[in-house]
C-alpha cells in the first residue's frame, strides 16, 4: 500500500482515539503515519498518495476550526491521484438535522480539488433527519457516533479498515 | 468552493483585513473591560457581551452604508455599532450612562448602542420588535424608490416572539429590502434553544415563506461572515426580496452580567465556547497565512489598548445627565393651530356628521400632503374604506401606495408604522390601529415601544403617528367591540390622546394630529358617527389645538367633566336640571385629555364648588380618577362636597343590550348624581 497518512486534529479526544484504533487495525497491512491537522503544511499533505481525514461536525454542520484554517491551502491544491478515505465523528440524537455535515464539507472540497473518494459506507443502522455525507443512499466515508452507538465504534472502524485495504492502492 | 468568494484570507487586502482586525480587537478589549465599571459602581450594568459572536457583527457593520441604510443592533451588538462606525468613547458614554452618549444621553438601558445621526437606531429592549421597525422603514426606502436597505439583527431566541412572525411575513408578503440577521449563540439567557424551537436552526421554520432567501453562515468566522452578508445584500438588491441570514455562534461569557452560566453549562461546554473564540481563529488564520507578523499584530493590539484607555479618561471625565433634563423631549412640540386658537369658530352652514368631517379631513389633508400615508385592517378595499367606512373612497383618490390594508396584525400595524416615520420627519402615518378600540391589545407592545421613542432617544427620533381606533359602546357589541381603553393608554407619557364628541371637533382635532410631530392617540366616538346629535358645521379649515377643552354649556352651580359618548348625555342631563331644578350645570368637553386643560378644569371648578366627572370607561382606575385626584389637590379649597364620578362599572361589557345598559352609564344614571352632588 502506497504512503498513507491519518489526518486528524491532536487536540481531539474522540477523534483521536478512532484515529488510533484504524491506525492499529492497519497495522498487519501497513504502517500509517498519524498527522496533526493543527501544524500541517500543505507539501506534508500533498505527500501522501493515500489520506485518512478524521473531523466532528461542530454545531449545527460546521467544520471544525481546525480543518477550517486549512481549507485556504487546500483550495490551492491539485489532489488527482489522491485516495481519500474520510471518517466523521457526529451525535445523530442530539443534532440529527446535521449529522456527520463536517465530513459531507470535506468530501466536497476534496471532490472539488480532483481526489477519489474512498471508504463510502451504508447508512443503515444510522437514525438521522438528515446529513451532508450522505451520497446515494450512503455516507461519504465511515460515520462513527459516539454518544448513542459508541459500543459499535470497534466493528466499524474494522469493517471499514479492510474495505480501505481494498479501495487504497 | 469558498475560493470564488468575494473575501477569503489569502486575497482580501492587507488594509482591509487590518481594519477588521483593529476593529475586531477594539471590541474586544470593550467587552472585556464593561464589566470592571460595574465592580467599581461606576456604571454598565447591563453588560451582554458579544465575545463569540465576532465574525457576524464584523460583518453586519462593514455591509452598512450610513449614507443609505438603516441599521437596527441589538443590546449584544456592541461590535456591530463598532464596525458601523462607533467611536470607543461613543461606545464608553453608552456603556455608563453619560451625557455625550449618542444614543440618547444616558436615557436608555447601557449596551443598547445607536448612533440615530447615522440611522444606527436606538431600538428597544423588548428585544426583537424591532424587526417591525426594520420592515416599517424598509416599506418607505421602497415606496420613496431610494437605494438602501434595512438590517435588523438579533439573537436566535427573540425569534419566538409573534411580532417576528409577522415582521418577517409582512416583508415577505410586500418584498421588501429587509436584511434579517439571527445570531444564534443557542441560549436565550439560560435557555437552550431546543426549547424555543422544534428546529435548530430557527430561520429554517420560514422556508416556506414565499419571496424570502434564507442564508446561513458561520458567525464565528470572519470570512463566511462577510461573504455570507455581502451576498444577502446582493441578493435584495437584485431581487428586490428580504433575506433572513443566520450566524452560527457561540455565547463566551454569561447572558449578561447578572447571569451566571456556570449554573447550566457544565465544564467541557464552558471550555469549548472559549476554544471556538472568533478573534483567536482570524489571528490564527492571518499569522498561518503570512498575512502579518507577530509583531504587527502586537503592535495593533498595543495601539488598541491605547485607544481604549484613552476612551475610558474621556468617559469618566464626561458630564452626567441632569435631573433637570427629565422632562425634556417626552413629545415634540405640536402643530399650533394660527387661526383657531381655541378651536371654538362660528361657521354657519349645514351640519356634517362625524363620519363625513372624519372622511373629508383625512382626504384634505392628503392632498395637502403628499408624504401622508394610512394603513390598517379593512381600510382600502374596492368600495370598502373601513369596518365603518371612515376611508371610503381614498384609495381611489390617493393610490394603493399611500392607502392600503395591513393583515390582521396589530402589533405589524403599529410597529411599521414606527419603522416607516424613521426613514424622515417628513412623513405623517395613520393607522386604524384595530378594527375596534379594544382590539387594541395586542399592538400594545409596539405602542409602548413608540411612546418612549422621543424621550429615549433624547429628541433624535419623532414618530410622527396619529393611531385611530372606533371606541366605546352603545351599540350592542360586547366584548372587543364596545370597551373604552383611554384608561390604560393615559398612563404612558410620549402619546397624545383625544376623544372628540362632535365632528367639528374630530375634524379640527385630527387635522392638528397630523400636522403635529409626535404619537397621537384618536378616539373616535363611534356610535357617534352617524349620530345627529354630533352632526354640526364644520369649517373647512377648521383646527382643534391640543389641551382646549371646550365649554359645551355654561352653569353657575356645578360642573360636569367629560368627553367621548357622554358628552352628550351629559348635556341632556344639564338641560332637564336646568329645565326642572333650575341650578346650573356647565359642561366641559374635553376633548384632548393628554394635554389636559386644567386651566379650563379649575376655573371651572372653583366658580361651581362642584365637580362630576363623567366617562364611558370604567370608575375604577379610569381617567376621571386622574381628574378627581387633580382636582382635588389642586382645588380642595374651592370644593363644596366630594368629586363624584360617573362611568362604568368594574365589569367587561355585556353583549346582550340589558347586560350592556346596566353596565355603561346613561343620562338618568347622570342625572341622578348631578342631583345628589347638587343637593350636598
């Protein structure tokens, strides 16, 4: 498997710890490297041929700051060629009209700048109003909702891992 | 993409952009000191900060063209009025209450910023009712067909309020240019938003509005913020519709500084407000684009402290407000009438009735002024001008801009009525301000609202308004159809109020009502409108001044006081007195209770000995309870028994006619206690 960063705000709590458990159900596979989306530059993460972007949704469908500040150097990049695999941290019960939205921005944005989209998910199993990851009847990426189905975090984040096995190259 | 948009960090200019942040940093170090002048006792009590809500109040007051539009902030915009143009100092006078503020010298609640000069206006703290004054005014930059727009900003939770609702139907329902701004922190003090609204995003319950473009944005962001603004301006601009933008943000602090959020909002919340912190993420983004150094942006911090220390010497030097000054500027002078200075006249023709002289002055006055305009429900449709036909044939005559209906809203009625008198002192505004009198009600907030206008905002601001309502009884309408409310409406001072019972007189009276500058409150006698006991000549000319009362018949032995629908039965009653008792009743009509003729009342008063106030409202608590304890205090010495009243009684008005002849007085019922206080 071709370079593979995990890009993710150290800051976090919850996100953190989904990164770390898909960093460690990759690793049989491949080593991938964990990078603090607060600090990066735009060379770092343009040298990853495969990209694994983790974001909450803040409050009603917003990015998170962190992502945010990057997005002006994002827009500025050519990402053809990239593999891209995004995984959202949202509260379905708590803000079901904007459930996973961050992760729906970035697949836009990422889209928009020429990257292949990896790692869609069914929604089944997922009770909401409405989300902007949603694309065709699945997410844009693994939803992952820790305040009402945090027991099933483990199962699908290892579902998830090895579908990335198959679609990174 | 946010590229192609009009603001973005890397393209925006260094001058700009240092201008946001100076602005941005100002506000900040004001918002965080407010609360120190009120741990010293020096003033700012009520303090809502707007730390949180920096990128959508940046923006709010960078779209605001003074030279055009009309801004109405609310009491947490503090860098709204900032970013409009606000000076420190400005904003220190306001915060301590000092003579120099420009919002009304210290009059109205601190953190409520205006600048009237600038059309920044000095809104309410009833918070959200300005909505209507936005729609009000926004009604005129269209009608005038002048460039501009009207913004209104508020926060997410005053959306709840009806007259929202109807603020935003009414712009919807006229298209007008009407930039509705809701800056959602998700408290409204302490109550989370979920219990406001089903949907959390509260502009989202107005999708169905036709003629209405909703925006969100993120609040906290400068950029989103300003394009998400600049874009709704355009849009009312091209399409000639209002927008409704809503700001995510987030609440840093408490409500306001006698709220303490850290009883509802746990730990992890209490941080994460703070992590979010607009100023921290536009420095971020400035120094991580290499827009300015480090040191450049100390140094413009630096130069804003000083700014601020500055402003706050210049505030504690600067005068307070006199005690003297409280009775200045509660309503402008009126309209003074040069040829009926009394407004008494001999004019000898065929007499009208009170409808027609009504009727005929309003459409006199149209034509003599091209700036006046009357709305209100049922007043302009076909051949219909009015439940009891007082406009008819108006809009025929002076078009559907100048007359036209307003929905079954009376708070929308009265409250653009006050938002459409802010676009220039030119303009004169009637409303039928209810179908009936006592439909009243519910435009009793933006009544109030507009009775305190002049006096708050130190004489900036003059709602040029005369309201006319149907009142009173005898004509077997129960409830909502037949009460008299002067009342409640005499208590508040900034109104007007008269209460005309012959057509000379409503003619003359509302003639000087709308010539006048100020709120006038017109009460119209309706059984009496038809009556051919009202019926009398009228000149075409003829004006009543404010504060004339009129004697009706003179006597020697005692006096009557009234007006309104008893006017009549009072002389009546003063004609078989006279007639079987042979005493002297005099008989004064008021005809204007604020001002109050107390000249006319104690002259009276002290050639009689005796006094009977008589009304159609209620005794308790009516008008003639002020008329008897002024009376009485002014003079006792003159008085050969008791102030009497005469009125209603403490009930509502009975539908049913015998129900409502119990209730309401009568001549016999005036009668008898002429006779009684005679015989004292």
């Amino acid at each position: 498997m071709k370079k593979t960063g995990i890009v993710f705000s150290f800051n976090t709590h919850k996100t953190s710890k989904i990164a770390k458990r898909i960093s460690e159900a990759f690793e049989d596979t491949a080593k991938v490297e964990m990078v603090n989306v607060e600090e990066i530059r735009p060379e770092q993460f343009l040298g990853y041929e495969n990209l694994i972007c983790g974001t909450a949704t803040w409050f009603d469908g917003e990015l998170p700051n962190h992502w945010d500040e990057f997005v002006p150097d994002l827009e500025d990049m050519d990402l053809k060629g990239k593999n891209i695999a995004i995984f959202g941290l949202g509260d379905q019960k708590g803000y079901p009209e904007n459930f996973l939205d961050g992760m729906g921005i970035l697949a836009e944005l990422f889209e928009a700048l020429g990257a292949r989209l990896v790692g869609f998910t069914s929604t089944e199993g997922y009770a909401y109003e409405s989300s902007g990851a949603e694309r065709g009847g699945q997410f844009c990426g693994l939803g992952i909702d820790y305040e009402t189905q945090g027991s099933k975090n483990k199962e699908r984040v290892n579902a998830w891992v090895e579908k990335l096995k198959l679609e990174f190259r | 993409m946010k590229k192609n948009r009009k603001y973005h960090i890397k393209t925006t200019g260094k001058k700009t952009l240092e201008k946001w942040f100076r602005l941005m940093t100002m506000g900040r170090i004001l918002d965080d000191r407010a609360p120190n002048y009120l741990k010293q006792a020096i003033g700012w009590s009520y303090h809502a900060p707007f730390a949180g809500h920096d990128g959508i109040q940046l923006a709010i007051g960078q779209i605001f063209d003074r030279e055009k539009d009309h801004l109405f902030p609310y009491y947490r915009d503090m860098l709204t009025a900032i970013s409009a143009g606000l000076t420190a100092e400005e904003i220190i006078y306001n915060g301590i209450s000092k003579d120099l503020d420009v919002a009304g010298g210290g009059r109205h609640m601190s953190n409520h910023f205006a600048k009237p000069e600038w059309n920044v206006h000095n809104v309410s703290s009833c918070t959200g009712n300005h909505t209507l004054h936005a729609v009000g005014v926004a009604r005129a930059i269209k009608k005038y067909k002048t460039p501009g727009i009207a913004i209104s900003s508020q926060g997410e939770s005053s959306v709840s309020e009806g007259y929202v609702y109807e603020a935003i139907n009414g712009a919807s329902n006229e298209k007008l240019p009407v930039l509705f701004v809701f800056q959602d922190n998700g408290y409204g003090i302490s109550v989370p938003k979920k219990d406001q609204t089903a949907r959390r995003k509260v502009a989202d319950n107005f999708t169905g509005f036709r003629n209405l473009k909703i925006m969100h944005c993120n609040g906290k962001d400068v950029f989103d913020s300003m394009n998400t603004m600049a874009e709704a301006r355009e849009h009312i601009e091209e399409h000639e519709e209002p927008v409704i933008v809503q700001a995510n943000c987030v609440r840093i602090h408490s409500h306001s500084n006698s709220d303490a959020h850290d009883l509802y909002r746990d730990d992890f919340e209490l941080n994460y407000v703070k992590e979010y912190d607009p100023l921290a993420k536009f420095r971020r983004l400035l120094l991580r684009y290499e827009r300015f150094t480090e040191e450049e942006l100390d140094a413009i911090e630096e130069k804003m402290k000083e700014m601020v220390r500055k402003a706050h010497k210049a505030g504690m030097a600067a005068p307070d407000p006199s005690p003297e000054s409280i009775h200045d500027f509660v309503i402008p002078e009126p309209y003074i009438p040069d040829k009926y200075t009394d407004g008494t006249h001999n004019y000898d023709a065929e007499s009208k009735k009170l409808i027609q002289g009504l009727n005929e002055t309003l459409k006199a006055e149209f034509r003599h002024n091209p700036d006046i305009y009357i709305w209100g429900q049922d007043v302009a449709h076909k051949e219909k001008g009015g439940i009891f036909n007082v406009t008819k044939g108006m809009q025929q005559e002076f078009g559907k801009e100048r007359v036209f209906n307003a929905p079954i809203a009376e708070d929308f009625i009265m409250g653009t009525a006050n938002g459409m008198s802010r676009f220039n002192d030119k303009i004169r505004i009637v409303v039928e301000g209810a179908e009936f009198a006592d439909y009243f009600w519910p435009a009793m907030e933006a009544f109030v609202e507009t009775t305190h206008d002049y006096w708050r905002s130190r004489g900036q601001f003059s709602p040029n308004i005369t309201i006319r309502l149907a009142s009173g009884g005898y004509i077997g309408g129960g409830l909502y159809h037949s009460q008299n409310i002067e009342g409640s409406i005499t208590t508040f001072p900034g109104v007007r109020v008269v209460y005309p019972s012959f057509a000379d007189d409503a003619a003359g009276l509302l003639r000087t009502c709308i010539r006048s500058r100020g709120l006038n409150f017109f009460m119209e006698p309706k059984a009496l409108y038809n009556s051919p006991k009202a019926a009398t000549p009228i000149p075409d000319d003829f004006e009543v001044p404010f504060g004339k009362a009129r004697i009706r018949r003179e006597g020697e032995d005692l006096t009557i006081i009234t007006y309104g629908n008893t006017t009549h039965m009072c002389l009546e009653a003063a004609l078989k007195i006279s007639g079987e008792d042979g005493s002297g009743v005099e008989v004064i009509d008021l005809r204007s209770l604020i001002p109050l003729d107390k000249e006319t009342i104690l002259a009276s008063v002290k050639k009689t000995g005796k006094v009977l106030v008589v009304h159609e409202d209620k005794v308790f608590s009516g008008f003639g309870a002020e008329l008897a304890a002024q009376i009485t205090d002014k003079a006792f010495e003159y008085l050969d028994g008791p102030v009497k009243r005469v009125g209603s009684t403490f009930t509502p008005v009975g539908f049913n006619r015998i129900l409502e002849g119990a209730i309401l007085p009568d001549t016999d019922k005036i009668l008898k206690a002429a006779r009684d206080l005679l015989e004292y």
